[in-house]
C-alpha cells in the first residue's frame, strides 16, 4: 500500500493507515465514499480545479468566497490539492499521483472522466494495483447510460419514490438522501473488499457503483409482497411494508409543534407488546377485546385504535411518550429535527455530533462517523481550504520543486 503523509493516519489508532485515495468526486455521493474512507483513516488527497474548486463549495448563499455548508459536512479529514485536468502538465501530475496511490474514485457526468483520459484502461496502464470506483447514476451498458442523475432521480427510478408517501397521494421523496449517501457507503464496501483482495491478487479492479441499483436494492424488502401477490408494491403511510398492523403510526403530543409526535410500533407477531401499551395507556379494559385480538383485527380498527392512543398521546409530550412507552418494553420513537439532535448532551458525549473550528467559517457542528471502532479512532478534522495541500502534496510526493510549483502556476496548470 502506498505510504501515508495524512497525521491521523497512525497505523496503532486507524483502520485504513497507509491507503491513499485519489478523490475526484463531487456533491455527495463521491465525497461521501471518501469522506467515510478519510474517518476509517485512509488519506483521501482531493483533487479540484483551480480558481472555484469543487462545485459544492460554491453552494452557500451566504456570499462569495464561502465554503458552502453542504461541501463542510461531506469533505471533511481530507486533503485539498488543485489540478487542472484541462491542461497537459496538470494531467502528467494526475498520473504521477496515480501512480503512488491505491484507490481512484470519480463521479463525474457520463463520460466526462473519459474524455480527460483517465478511464479505466488509462489508469491501469499507470498503476495496475489501483482500484478504480466509479458512481453514476444509470449503468452504463443500459438505455439511460448518459442521462444525468441526482439523488431525488435516483430515488424515483429505483422504485422508492413509489413506496414513500400515504396510500392515496403522490409519491414522495425521502428527506434523508437515500441515493447519494447510500450510493457512497456501498461503494465504501465495494473499496474495501478489493482492497483485501488485492492482497492475494496483487492487482487492482473496477468497482461500478450505479445509484439506480443501491436504491433498488435499498428497498428489496418492499418485494416480499409483490413475491406473494404478484402486485407491485404500493405506498401505505406509515405501515408497515410487509404486513399492516396496528398501532403503526406517528402520534401527535403535546405541544403540539410540526415534530411533537411519537412513533409508536405493535409488533406483528405477538400481543405482548399491545398488552403493554394498554396497560401504560390506562386502558387495561380493552384487553382481550376480539376487535383487538391479533394484528390483523386491530388493522381493521386502525382508525378507533389511533384516536384511542392520540387521545392519551395528546396529554404528555413526545419525550414522555417515548420514556413511558419505552421502559414498558414498547417500541416508540420521539420525532426528533436535527436541532435536538445536534443538541442532545448523550448524542455529543457519544462523539455523533462534533464541533469543528473552520479558518474561516468559525465554529459549526456536523455529524460525525457513527461506527465505533475498539482499535480505530480518527478525530474529525476540518474539512481543507481549497488548494491548502497543493504544495505538500506535489513537493514531497511527487518530487516537484518549488520552482516547479511556480512554473505549474504560471501555467494555470495547477
């Protein structure tokens, strides 16, 4: 493996010590994948153009010059270094660092990478250990090989748009992005099977992520229904998507705010757990009622069964729901925004919300790596000003000088 300048990069306290990734991604599901290798310890080296840098660090609309919150909460632990791959001596720079890496991963528009010259065959020819991922949103052997494609795109033509929404409405997209940030944790596992792999090989291979496929296969348990009936499956609210049950809903409570609710979950296949919940809820008389008798007689309740529970719902507030609920071995989630979230004391002594001082933004907080590893710790850093890694990078990996450096600038090449 290639050897690692990255200071967080200690081979005692991180997993991925010594893997170094060429990350030419950009928006989320590129940055995501690398952002992910960065925490599990691996040095991602950043690769933009000169001048604005990556796009998604033009995204803020607070003003010119400002690296974009969006680009903060998907770069950060990574290097920065600027290349212009539009320009002859910027591309020899792109292969010389091809060739004392372990991972290339882009996700540009279709064809975009190819065009620069640095498709698969190319990059091979440099380093045949290199493992070559790419993430594009159709498969590039099918019908839609050069459509472009987003997260919200890769949602509706992987069939969870369809699923999502109440049964007599339009379909919705999910607020959390499925697709892109899904699209980029697979391909992490894709990374990191091939590197292990590599071991026994001794070369690299291609790993094609397609976002229309991991959103499919995000949603495989929606076909269970569609393998017994032979019917697509349909949206159903917050039912369940196998068999519909009740209670199975998002409660309102007091307060009475666009999130005071809490999710409560009877579970299917026994009435303990609805024995529990009448017990907490003071209705102890409604058990053994044959209305309610199983899953699927309380389904054809369902409406009575929600007035009954948003009636005592109503009297405290989600927080107490969930704790009353919960101690009473009942399945119930407050609705939490991300403002409580980032904000909880037990979330922030956990580590899955950080504070990260920015040069120039300041202090901002942003979710961390939620996976705890007994042997691997990498602390979040800052995610790196545009450029800010250009020197060391091309100076003491790849031998440029300081008058080389200058020459490149010169040139615009870097």
């Amino acid at each position: 493996m290639a050897a690692s300048n990255a200071a967080a990069t200690n081979p005692r306290t991180a997993a991925l010590a010594g893997v170094r990734i060429v990350d030419l991604t950009q928006f989320e599901a590129g940055p995501s994948t690398t952002q992910t290798l960065a925490w599990l310890g691996a040095e991602v080296i950043k690769v933009e153009p000169p001048g604005a840098g990556e796009q998604s660090r033009g995204a803020s609309a607070e003003g010119p010059g400002l690296d974009s919150h969006y680009f903060l909460l998907l770069n950060a632990n990574k290097r920065s270094v600027t290349c212009n791959l539009k320009h002859e001596q910027g591309r020899a720079l792109l292969r010389d660092l091809i060739a004392k890496s372990d991972v290339f991963i882009e996700n540009f528009g279709p064809g975009t990478i190819e065009r620069l010259g640095f498709g698969y065959e190319e990059v091979c020819r440099i380093n045949p250990r290199i493992i070559y991922a790419q993430i594009k949103g159709f498969a590039p052997d099918g019908p839609y090989a050069n459509y472009l494609s987003f997260d919200m795109i890769a949602q509706a033509v992987g069939g969870a748009m369809s699923i999502n929404g109440e049964a007599d409405g339009r379909p919705i997209r999910s607020g959390a992005t499925l697709a892109d940030t899904g699209s980029g944790l697979h391909c992490v596992i894709a990374i990191l099977a091939a590197i292990y792999q590599r071991e026994f090989t001794g070369r690299g291979q291609k790993i094609e992520v397609v976002m229309q496929d991991v959103v499919t296969n995000m949603c495989r348990i929606s076909y269970a229904g569609q393998a017994a009936t032979g019917a697509a499956a349909h949206r159903n609210g917050n039912q369940s998507l196998i068999n519909a049950t009740s209670p199975s809903e998002a409660y309102p409570c007091k307060g009475g705010g666009r999130n005071d609710y809490c999710f409560i979950y009877s579970s299917r296949a026994t009435n303990r757990h609805w024995e529990r919940l009448l017990e907490v809820i003071g209705r102890e008389d409604l058990v053994g009622d044959p209305r309610y008798s199983d899953p699927v007689a309380r389904f054809q309740y369902h409406a009575e069964i929600d007035a009954i529970i948003s009636a005592w719902t109503r009297q405290h507030d989600k927080h107490e729901v969930m704790k009353l609920l919960g101690e009473a071995g009942v399945a119930a989630g407050a609705v939490l925004d991300t403002n409580e979230l980032s904000k909880d004391e037990h979330l922030r002594r956990r580590g899955t919300f950080v504070t990260v001082q920015h040069p120039v933004r300041g202090e901002y907080t942003m979710p961390a790596w939620p996976v705890k590893m007994s042997d691997s710790h990498v602390p979040v850093e800052c995610p790196p000003l545009l450029g800010c890694d250009t020197d060391e990078v091309y100076g003491k990996l790849l031998g440029r000088s300081a008058e080389e450096l200058a020459a490149l600038r010169a040139e615009k090449a870097i």
